[in-house]
C-alpha cells in the first residue's frame, strides 16, 4: 500500500489540475448528453424518456443522416492527406538553411489565422464563383471553369482546398518537431554520401514519427468535426443540395434550429464512435510505425 | 623505405581524399545554391496564393460598402480611411473594451493552458502509475465528442455555479487542462526525450517536479511556444464559449463584438466589420513573429545530445 | 512542491476570479432590474441603447441591461438561455419562431396586464393580433412589415416602364425583367430569381386561393401550387431575364449580396422593413412594388408583425418588464428613438408624430404601406412547428431543379411529401 502510494503519488499531484477538470466540470455534460441521446428534448420542456428511438430513426429513417456521413467521410479521406502533406512538405522547406524562414512561417501560417470568419465565406464565394478569380485564371490558360461553390458536385472540393490552404497549425508541429532532430545526424549521413531521400526514409520520417501520428489522429479528429467553415460558407444550411451537409452542421441544425437536442445527442455519440474507433486503430498500429526515445530498448 | 612509401602513399590518398572531399562540397554548394534559388521561388509563388485573400481582406476593409461585393477588382475605388475610424466606435462601447475583455482573457487562458496542459502531459508521458492507459483514454475522448451536444448541459452547470455573465466559464477550465489538444501535444514531444535524463537526474536525487522543470521544460521550448501560440491563436478568436456565457456588452470580446456588424436580414456594416477584423488580427501576428522564435530555438542549438 | 504547485494555481486562480467581476458591476445601484435580449445591427443596437437610457432616467428605480447579437447567433444563445432556464425577461421575437416558443411554453401571455399597465386599446387590431396565439397575446408587436418587390428606379425609367406597381400581375412582371434585359443588354437582368424563396412561394398559393399551413398546421399547399411556381421561374431562366442560377442557389445571401445591391438584377424580394439596409448599399434610388397578383387570384401578400417583444418565461419583476414594454409603444420620447427602424409601429399617434420627421427612404415605405392596404390578405396563422425546417427543404429540393438536376413536377411532389412528413415529426 505505501509503496503503491509512493509510486502513484507523484504522478497524481502532476494529474490533479486534469483530474478536477474532468470529473467535476467535464464528466457531467458528457454524461447528461448521452442521457440525452436517449430522450425527446426539445431544450424548454423536460426531457422524455425514449430509449433507443432516436438511433432507430437515425439508421432506418433519416436519409439525410447518410448523406451527411457520406460528405464528412469524403471530405476526411480527401482533406486529412492533403493537408498533411501540404504541411510536411512546406515545412521540411522551411526547416533548413533559409535565411528569410521566419517571414516565410509567418505568411505561410497567416491564412489558419483568418479561421472560419464571414470574411472567408464572403472570400471563397467570391473567388470559387462562375466569374471567380479561380475561373480567370483557369481562363488564362484555357480552362473552362465551373461554378464550383454553387455545384453540389464540386463545392464540397472547395472545403477540401480551404482545408489545405489553412495548413499552418500541422505545420507548425512538424517545424517544431523537425527542430529536435539532431542536426548531427544529418552531418554524419552527409558525409556517409547518403543519398537526400534515404535521409528522408532513415532519419526524418522515423525521429518524426510521434509528431506525424499526432498530426494524423489530430487531424482526423477534427476533420470529422469540421463544422464553422462548412457552416459559414454554406450559411448554416449545407447548401446548395446538402453537398456541404457536415455530420457537425446537421448535428447543430437539428439541436438549435429545430429543436432536437435528443436526436442531436444520438448523432453525436455515433461521431463519437466513429472517430473513436478511427483513433484506436491508429493508436494500435502506431505500435508498429512510432516509436518514442523514452521506450527505446 | 617501405614504411615511407606507404606514408608517401597515405599523403597522396589523403590529398586525393581531400581534393575528391572539396569537390564534393564545391558540387553540394553548387548544387544547395541552385537549390536555394529554385526553393526561393517555389516560396514566393506559394506566398502569393495564401497571401492573396489577405490583401483581400485588407482592400475590402478600405472599400465603400457596395463595392465589396459588386466588383472583383482588389484595389479600393476611393479609399475609406473612416472604416476604421467609425469603426472603433460603432458599438455601443469602443473597441478599447473589447481589446482590454479580450486580453484579460486570452492573457489568463494562454497562462492555464500552459501550465495544466503541461502538468498532465508530464504526468502521462514520463511518469508510470496505475491507470495511466485508462485516463489518457478518456483525455482523448474529450477531444472527439462534438462540442454543441455539452454545449446546454454544461450551461445549466455553470449556471448553476452562478458564474454566467462573468468570465470563470471561459477562464477557470483553462486552469484545469480542458483542452486535450495541448496535452496530446506535449505528450507527444515530451515522450520524445531521452529516458537517461530522468534516470540520471533521479540518482542525483531530483524531484520529479525539478525534472519537469529544470530538464523537461526547458528541452521542449519549440513544444511550448507552439502550444503557446495556438492557445492564444484559438482563444483570441474563440467565440462561441463567449457568445453563450457572456451577456452584458461591456464585458464582450472581440470576436463577438465583430458579430455586432452584422444583420443578415438587414443594415449591416460590412466596411467597418473588416476594418475591425483587419486590426483584430494586429496583436495575434504581433505574438507570433515573438513566439515563433521559441519553436526555432530548441534541441538543435542549444547543444543537447 | 506540492505547496509550490498549488500555490500556483490558487494565485491563477484568484487572478481569474478576481477579473471575472471586473465588467460585471453595474453602472448603479438600481434595487429592480431587467434584461432585454434582441438581435441587432450597429443602428439598431445604437438606438436601443438609448431607448434604455432614457428608460431608466425616467424609472430611477429599474435597471435594464441590454443584451444584443446579431441575428445569427442570435437563437443559438436563446436556445441554450431557455433550456437553462435563465431567458431575459424580454426577448425579442420573430413572427417565424413565436409558435415554436409558445408551444414549448417559453413565454406568459400578456393579457392580464392590457389596460392595466399595458396600454395599446388603441392601436391597429390586425398587427396587434399577430402576436396571439391560440386567443391569447404572447407578442406585442414593435413593427409591421410586409412582402415588397425593391426595385432600382433608374433601371425602371430608362426600361420606359410605366406599370402600376401596386396592381400589376405575373404577366406584367415576365415583360418588365424582358424590357429590362433587353434594354441594358443583358448586363442587368430583370428580377433576382424567387424560386427558392419560400416567402414569395407563400403568396403564390394564397393567390391561387390556399393557405400553406392549414388550420391544424397541416401543409395544405399542394404540388401543383410547387411545380406552377418552379416553372414560372424556369421559363425566366431559360429566357436570360433573371439572375444567374449560380447566384441564385446561394441561400439567404446577405442584403450586401442581393442583385439589387451589386447591380445585376432590378428587382429582388424583400421585407418591407429592410429597405433602409438596402438603400444603404444599393447605388440608385430603390422603389417599392407589390408581389405581382395572379390575374383573377385571390390576394397573397400580408401585413405581418416584423418584431415583437416577448415576456419570458423566466422573468421574474414582471411589473417592470411591462413598464418597459409599455414604454416602447408609448413613450413619445422613446419611439422617437426608435423611429422606423424595427418596421411600421401600431400605434397611429406614435406614427403621426413620426411623419414629420422621415427621411426619404422611410417615407417610401410608409407610402408603400398605405397604398397596400387594401390589397393584402388576411394575416396567415403562424407557422406550425418544423416550419423552420419546411423551409431549408424548399431550398434544398428547389436547388435541384434550378440547377436542372431535377424534373420541376418530380421535384415538387417530392417537396410536398418532404414537407408533410416534416411538419408531422416535429409535433
């Protein structure tokens, strides 16, 4: 028992901001929205009891509720990549050798700080139009244009091309990451004739594992709960036709637009599950690919 | 002879290596310069597309009302420098409270995030106890629910608390590790770190918390900074925690206070409304250019290992 | 460390707590006190601001604190304040939402205080009635609005239009967004295209001689009433007299946004009320006309409440909220403040001491309001619950026929069915 608590004690003193925080404010709404999940709550009278109603209509019912994850589960498997690679490859750039880095960081990390404002919405409308910036430059070199934003066939790859353009917070970690790989390491593999590419796959790639798994699960995540940029620039609606109809935005509209805050919870906690399940494979085959300096031998 | 031969022999192998060496490094500078260059302009091309919504943003913010729509043209007919002078005080307070609201906030968030963030982190990445797997796992779940579906229960709670219309809701969480992105992060570089530091610093008889802060904090500035950076980034522009718990105008952040502009069914202020976005961007840039340095500094020069 | 920790902590703490309750005193010593939670733009909120300052000059003892956003976020906010129960005293409601929030039991019914401390015995009955709901006043009306075509007076006259504007029909509008294509060259098309606004949808089926909502809040408007109104708008397209579908099916697109504003269109359908926004932003004059009639149809457009102000269910000094309700609608000095603003007042002594003071748009639309007075129907019921929804559906299915992705009579069927199931889950 002593030495259990000697053992455990440190740890806990270092745990006790987390463990006040989440057992006494977070827990509880976490709860009661599960609770919820299995009510008809309107949000003025008193919840009703319905048991597992709300996911019974949600899988036999709600037409919408499959559109919504089958938008969402493109844009993931569309965004995620993307964005990554976009940041990985910017900032590998930006890692070395520059003099005039730091100007370039901070343009490169300006758009993530415009965010999901009206500005944006307003923006992108603007440039993805029929007569669009995008549209006149495609124009220059011949292309035809569609009105992409307003094009339930396209406008969804407009999200996808915001979601890479605001590529500055992956970024930033991988900077931060790269930064703690010796720079000896590189030396010595210079001066062995390694060739770039081999650094890349011998040095860069495993040393910055655990930065690029946090990115990826991070990523993840939040690509499945995208919801202000596809809430503003469709004006709240997941228009046109619901091509923009993020599980978040149909989440939200059925929770304080039509007063659904039971079926709203249901959806929730199937999120939940979904992107549970996605974080738990990558955590278990993260076995296999990430290994940390602390759990070497 | 035999013996001097080989010398003789050696010296020229080592000129030749020599020779054959600065050729290669004449080539790899050759090469790095070529590279530079090209890099150069890849960089400035890519800075041209993200910095084009920007001028965007900035020429609207100078345009006459009905132009910020009509035309596609980026450069402003007539320059409308009262934008921003209206602007500060189109609201029924100044945009000097909002500012003061806003950093009164984001000072004390970014402060708490810090400091519970990296108290846990520290915790689950270099500490062992018992249910280590099971509380981190609930960390991350905090990260996946959606946050509208807590939204009203946690509202009722805070109420409940009588702290709606002050800023404990927004404040004191922060102070306990809410956010699960920070901690995730931190774990993640802190478990980077050599295991020796903490062997050898516990055989010299250093407290666990002497690790974390003379060995662990001081190896993961480039995490900190970047931790740094978006807490003051996120909260700065966080608006719905704010929208939902504050109630009286004279305590409104920024970000809320740039809602006011607007009126989709009716007179909005979309100039002053830019104008206004344009400068609430001025002090999270300002922060950036400083802190960034932190994530450049780091392991690298500061000679560890 | 552990002391060295909490210490810590406490100090942030303490730090947080202690700013916390900086912004929150209040500006003095009132023994009762009032929220009043609307939504807003920087006008208005000004001018409301002001109406509260004057309240309180002249009632020493109440204190009202003022609570604005805009109209976005607006329900959000008030959803979460009602589930939590802690609703302003006085809210601002919205002729769309009142049913929702009646049914649910969100606000008190006001009859009890009218001709005690309420005083509008003489105002319009039509407008005032719009805040009743089953028998009952759960809204007083702050200003009446009603459908009204804006259009660009320059375009009209060099177009050499000279069509009555009050009276005129569908027909009459078909030649008027032809004569003004074809006079601009297509440069600026006739009208924005009102296929996916439900709002002029409405009319049309009054004017074929149903309501949308039927008594029990059953959608009575049929596929047929859908797809006529579908192809009308079709055959303008496929005419190049309306805007641009692209443009079209962006959805609620702000005042800033309309084709009236930007220039490409001469006619877009609005609320009568927000015709000072538009002048605003709009580069030539504006003028008023009337959705246009069917010929030998039924009248569709009405005269609605634009705004209310509610009584909440949680608020508790009812006494002074009503002081300050009833203060609004009849404080000259007040609804001197206030102006036309949030729409038409219901008081006619609050209106003829405004006349002498309108600025021309006001004008225009106090004009407007009594040349159509004798053309507008009857007041619809207010919408079922899941009307909300109705809505984002009309759009949604609406959008796929303008973009030619769906058939017009398909597509109506589908909506009507759509609507029917909707209205019957959110019962």
């Amino acid at each position: 028992m002593k030495r259990f608590f000697a053992r455990n004690a440190p740890a806990y003193v270092f745990l006790l901001p987390w463990l006040i925080g989440f057992f006494l404010l977070a827990l509880g709404p976490i709860l009661a929205s599960l609770y919820l999940s299995f009510t008809r709550y309107d949000m003025v009278s008193a919840p009703r009891w319905i048991g597992w109603g709300n996911y019974e209509y949600m899988f036999t019912r709600d037409r919408r509720f499959w559109k919504a994850l089958e938008v969402t589960f493109t844009y993931v498997a569309l965004a995620v990549p993307a964005r990554l690679i976009m940041a990985l490859g910017v900032a590998m750039l930006l890692d070395k050798g520059l003099r005039t880095i730091g100007l370039y960081r901070a343009i490169f990390y300006l758009p993530s700080l415009l965010g999901a404002s009206i500005a944006i919405a307003i923006l992108w409308r603007q440039l993805f139009a029929a007569d669009g910036v995008v549209n006149q430059v495609l124009a220059m070199v011949g292309i035809q244009g569609a009105s992409w934003i307003t094009d339930p066939d396209t406008s969804l790859y407009t999200l996808v091309v915001l979601a890479m353009w605001q590529f500055g917070s992956p970024m930033l970690i991988f900077l931060a990451g790269l930064r703690g790989i010796p720079r000896d390491l590189y030396e010595a593999a210079e001066i062995d004739g390694t060739p770039r590419w081999r650094q890349f796959t011998r040095i860069t790639l495993p040393l910055l594992a655990p930065v690029i798994f946090f990115n990826l699960v991070l990523q993840t995540i939040d690509s499945f709960k995208t919801f202000s940029s596809a809430f503003i620039i469709s004006n709240g609606t997941g228009a046109p036709a619901d091509s923009l109809l993020f599980y978040t935005v149909y989440l939200f509209n059925e929770a304080f637009k039509f007063f659904r805050m039971g079926y709203a919870s249901a959806l929730a906690w199937f999120l939940l599950v979904i992107i549970a399940t996605f974080t738990a494979i990558a955590f278990f085959t993260s076995k296999y690919w990430v290994h940390y300096e602390n759990e070497r031998d | 002879m035999k013996t001097s031969a080989t010398d003789l022999e050696l010296a020229i192998q080592m000129d030749e290596a020599a020779r054959v060496a600065h050729e290669l490094r004449l080539k790899r500078d050759r090469r790095e310069r070529n590279g530079r260059i090209l890099k150069h302009m890849f960089l400035i091309i890519v800075s041209c597309v993200m910095l084009y919504p920007l001028f965007w943003l900035l020429a609207s913010s100078f345009k006459p009302e009905n132009e910020i729509f009509g035309s596609l043209t980026l450069w402003p007919s007539e320059f409308q420098f009262e934008n921003y002078t209206k602007g500060w005080y189109a609201l029924p307070m100044s945009f000097t409270v909002f500012y003061v609201n806003s950093a009164i906030v984001t000072g004390l968030s970014v402060i708490g995030n810090l400091v519970s963030c990296s108290f846990a982190a520290y915790a689950f990445a270099r500490l062992n106890f018992t249910g280590r797997s099971f509380f981190f796992a609930l960390m991350m779940m905090t990260l996946m629910i959606p946050y509208h579906v807590v939204l009203i229960p946690q509202y009722v709670q805070f109420l409940n608390l009588g702290w709606v219309d002050t800023y404990l809701p927004l404040v004191v969480p922060r102070f306990l590790a809410s956010d699960a992105f920070f901690i995730f992060l931190m774990v993640q570089f802190f478990r980077q770190l050599p295991r020796e530091l903490d062997e050898a610093a516990m055989i010299d008889g250093c407290s666990p918390f002497k690790i974390y802060w003379a060995i662990i904090l001081p190896l993961s500035l480039p995490a900190m900074g970047t931790a740094a950076i978006f807490s003051l980034i996120w909260v700065w522009e966080d608006f719905l925690a704010p929208l939902i718990y504050l109630n009286d105008i004279k305590s409104y952040t920024v970000p809320l206070a740039l809602r006011l502009f607007l009126d989709q069914e009716g007179q909005s202020a979309y100039g002053q409304m830019f104008a206004m976005s344009v400068l609430s961007l001025v002090p999270v840039v300002i922060f950036f250019v400083l802190f960034q340095k932190l994530i450049v500094r780091g392991i690298a020069t500061s000679g560890m290992k | 460390m552990t002391r060295l920790t909490r210490r810590a902590l406490l100090g942030t703490i303490g730090a947080a707590a202690a700013a916390s309750t900086l912004p929150a005193t209040p500006i003095f010593a009132a023994d009762r006190s009032i929220r009043h939670y609307w939504w807003g733009n920087p006008e208005r909120d000004k001018r409301t601001f002001a109406v509260i300052d004057t309240f309180q000059k002249k009632n020493a003892g109440i204190a009202v604190s003022g609570e604005t956003i805009g109209w976005g976020d607006y329900w959000t906010k008030m959803a979460t304040q009602t589930a939590g129960r802690n609703m302003a005293d006085l809210v601002q409601m919205d002729y769309r939402f009142l049913f929702e929030y009646v049914h649910r039991g969100a606000l008190k019914p006001l009859d009890e205080f009218v001709g005690k401390s309420l005083m509008i015995a003489d105002f319009d009955k039509g407008p005032l009635d719009g805040g009743k709901v089953d028998g009952k006043l759960y809204a007083l009306n702050i200003g009446s609005n009603s459908q009204v075509m804006v259009h660009n007076t320059r375009a009209f006259k060099e177009a050499g239009i000279d069509a009555d504007l009050i009276n005129w029909t569908w027909d009459d509008f078909g030649k008027v967004c032809e004569k003004i294509t074809a006079k601009s060259g297509g440069k600026m098309k006739g009208s924005d295209d009102l296929s996916l606004m439900i709002e002029t949808f409405e009319s049309w089926v009054r004017q074929n001689g149903r309501e949308f909502y039927g008594p029990e809040g059953k959608v009575t408007a049929t596929a047929e009433d859908v797809a006529s109104w579908w192809q009308m708008w079709a055959d303008l397209r496929k005419a190049g007299v309306v805007r641009d579908k692209n443009k079209t099916v962006i959805l609620d697109p702000p005042i800033a946004e309309s084709g009236i504003a930007v220039g490409d269109t001469a006619m877009s359908h609005y609320w009568s009320n927000q015709m000072v926004g538009i002048q605003a932003v709009a580069k030539d004059k504006i003028g008023a006309a009337m959705v246009p009639h069917k010929a030998g149809g039924k009248p569709g457009q009405f005269i609605k409440p634009s705004m209310f102000l509610s009584l909440s269910r949680d608020a508790k000094d009812t006494e002074a909220a009503i002081a300050y309700m009833n203060a609004w609608v009849n404080d000259p000095e007040i609804s001197g403040i206030l102006g036309l603003e949030r729409g038409i007042p219901c008081s006619p002594k609050v209106r003829a001491a405004l006349t002498p003071k309108l600025t021309e748009v006001e004008k225009l639309s106090v004009d407007y309001f009594t040349a159509i007075q004798s053309k507008v129907g009857p007041l619809p019921l207010p919408a079922p619950k899941g009307a909300g929804e109705v809505r984002d559906a009309f759009m949604r299915i609406g959008t796929d026929v303008v973009l030619g992705k769906a058939e017009v009579a398909e597509a109506a069927g589908m909506f009507i069915e759509d609507a029917q199931t909707i209205v019957e889950r959110a019962q």
